[in-house]
C-alpha cells in the first residue's frame, strides 16, 4: 500500500517542467531487472543525462560494449558523484532496467564496487547544503545576493530510482522506499504504472503541450517546435525564466551599477543594468534580453525586453515581444533567493505566465557542464 502523507503538502513543491522531463523512462523497461557485470571504460558526463560505459565478456570469451544511463552532470556533481569514482579498467556491476529497444543499454538503479560497496541511483555523497560567511548587505545598504544558487535536488522516494515520485531531498526521509505522497502521483513510466506496462509506444508521437495558452500565432509556432527533434530541443537554450531553475547551478555577481546573472544551463551571461531608468530605443535583440534593475525596500525587481524569438520553456514558443518581470528576494537567513516572474507576450500568449522558486545557496561551485542528449530517441509505435 502507497504512503500517503498530506503534511508533504505544506512543501509547496510542484515539479517543474524541467524536472518532469529530466525523470523520463521513456526508453526503458522499467518493470524488468537486469545485473550486469564488467570492465569500465569511459564515463560521458553530461546533461540532460550522463551514461556509463563498460565491457561484459560473455561466458562464450566474447567481449560486449554496454552502456547504462546515470543522472545529468549537474545532479552527479551536486551529489557528490564524479569521475574518478569510475577509472577505467575498474570491475563494476550494475543492477537496473534493460533499454526496451538497444540491447546493449540499461538504466542504473544501483552501482557495486569491486570492494563490495555500493550506491543507489539518488546516492547522495557530500552535504547537500552549505555554510559561508556572505554578508546579508551591501556597505550601500542593499540586500547581497552574490553567490552560487541553486533549486533544491529532487529525488525520488525509491533510492534506486524504480519506482515513486520526485520529492526535495530535504524531505525524502518522511517517505517510505517508493511512496508517493498525497496529491502527487508516480512519475509515468515509472515501475507498474501504466505506461510502464506499455513499454515505449506510451512515449511515442505525443502531442506537444504548451505551458500557457496560446494564440493563432502562438499554436504555428507551437507546431513548428514541435517537429524538431527532442535530442535537439534538449540541448538547446530556453529562456532566461526557465533556464534559471531545474538543476543548474547559477552565479550572481553584485556591483554598483550593474548586476551580472551567470546561468549554469548553456552559460548565459545576462546583465542587468541597475543606473538606467528606460530601456534604449536600439535594443540588439538576443537570447537573454536588454535588463534594467531597480530596488523597491529589499527586492531587486529586473525589467527585460528585447528577445529574439525563442522558447518560454518546453514547447513552448514566445515572440520578440516576449517580455519578463522578475522579483528576486533574499530569505530571513540570506540562504534561500526566491524569484517571483511575469512573463507576457501579446503576440503569442492569450495570458500571463507567473511562477515562483526558490534557489538555495549552492553547496558546489558555479560550472557550466556540456550538454549532449545520448538518449536513444523513442521509435513510432508498432505499425506506424
């Protein structure tokens, strides 16, 4: 029977889309188990999703290539993970889901080493916070918001990462191995939900979903995102509303006249100017906008403008009338930077889109890892 607990609720988590599309399953069998065994050969560090590489000799003296897939680079890095805990030549076995379509291709559930140690999938390996001595202002009196930031890691409830749902790592103690709290349900895929039961057809051709309603123009341009392939769009820029969440770390930098937003996904540098009043009239369009600042008490609010057509997030598509009002606040303990944003676009949405998070104070440093999306793509369903 699943653990049901309402006070998870008081979290006030809801996973974001970032999150949801870095906890798929879409390639694996999840309700299957799998043991491999075998000699190292290389680790491919990276987002959205690192994989571990290693050859199994048969009991035939044949020698098979395997690879198994583990979290992103940024994750593995926040939780301590990295490559020297996988030299190559090294005996590793591996315990997981098989790929339901490449042979040769696993999910990792849990790792064991040659000294009989192991660790499960969400294995956490330093402390997931940290300490320093930042002061809480500035000598001119403002809040001081430069650090490394970071959204708090989700895990999910089952170590090994079979079965459940993502919860912070904060609060996975208060569930049982796999449980999924009240109000949330288990990611799709996961082991013995439905779509785990039909394999990769669940995951196949599904409709692209836009995170706001959207215009006549805003659906086209919905359409045309939607074709481009996932691998792509996965290591691809967003926008500097969802790019500054999911599991990058970021960096601030405060000075006196401008503030410099360092964003760990794709190493944007954005500038936001804090001794101009308007927005001048010869904006070059780009990725991360023309930015004013002001503080109103202890809230720095940012006004940006000036986009080049991109992605609000997902598929989500927004024009060069994209326009981002953000909120940043310091917590009681200046550890916690929450964002309150209002993204409008008149061109393509029919409404606002508003969100919050908060960031926590990095427990590693700032360090842009690449992206390069080595997941098998998911074939059309049998008979298409």
């Amino acid at each position: 029977m699943r653990m049901r607990i309402a006070a998870w609720l008081c979290v006030g988590m809801i996973m974001s889309f970032t999150a949801s599309a870095h906890h798929g399953f879409g390639n694996f069998a999840m309700n299957e188990d799998i043991e491999l065994t075998g000699v190292v050969t290389r680790l491919d560090m990276v987002n959205p999703h690192s994989w571990l590489h290693f050859d199994v000799t048969g009991e035939d003296g044949e020698t098979v290539g395997y690879r198994c897939e583990l979290r992103s680079a940024t994750t593995l890095r926040r939780s301590g993970w990295g490559p020297e805990m996988f030299p190559p030549g090294m005996r590793i076995t591996i315990q997981g889901s098989p790929d339901s379509g490449d042979p040769l291709a696993c999910y990792t559930s849990t790792l064991i080493f040659p000294d009989g140690t192991s660790i499960d999938r969400y294995g956490q390996r330093i402390p997931a916070t940290t300490t320093n001595n930042r002061p809480a202002r500035l000598a001119n009196g403002v809040p001081n918001i430069s650090d490394e930031w970071a959204v708090e890691q989700r895990v999910m409830t089952d170590p090994k990462g079979r079965d459940g749902t993502l919860v912070p790592l904060s609060a996975v103690d208060e569930f049982a191995p796999g449980a999924v709290p009240e109000g949330q349900r288990e990611i799709p895929g996961a082991r013995g939900t439905p779509e785990a039961e039909q394999g990769r057809d669940a995951f196949a051709n599904r409709p692209a979903r836009s995170a706001v309603d959207l215009t006549a123009e805003g659906l086209a341009a919905l359409e045309a995102l939607a074709v481009i392939p996932r691998a792509e769009r996965s290591c691809s820029e967003g926008s500097i509303v969802s790019d500054w969440g999911g599991e990058a770390v970021n960096r601030i930098t405060q000075r006196i006249d401008t503030i410099l937003f360092q964003y760990g996904r794709h190493g944007l540098e954005r500038t936001v100017h804090m001794d101009m009043d308007a927005h001048p009239s010869d904006i070059e369009p780009s990725w991360a906008g023309h930015s004013i600042g002001r503080w109103e008490d202890d809230v720095l609010v940012v006004d940006t403008i000036g986009f080049l057509p991109g992605r609000l997030t997902g598929t989500t598509p927004h024009s060069a009338e994209f326009h981002v009002v953000e909120r940043f606040s310091l917590g009681p303990d200046a550890m916690t930077l929450t964002r309150e944003y209002t993204a409008e676009d008149p061109t393509f949405f029919t409404e606002s889109y508003t969100g919050r998070e908060t960031l926590n104070a990095a427990n590693v440093r700032y360090d842009p890892e690449p992206c390069v999306d080595l997941t098998p793509p998911v074939p059309a369903p049998s008979g298409e």
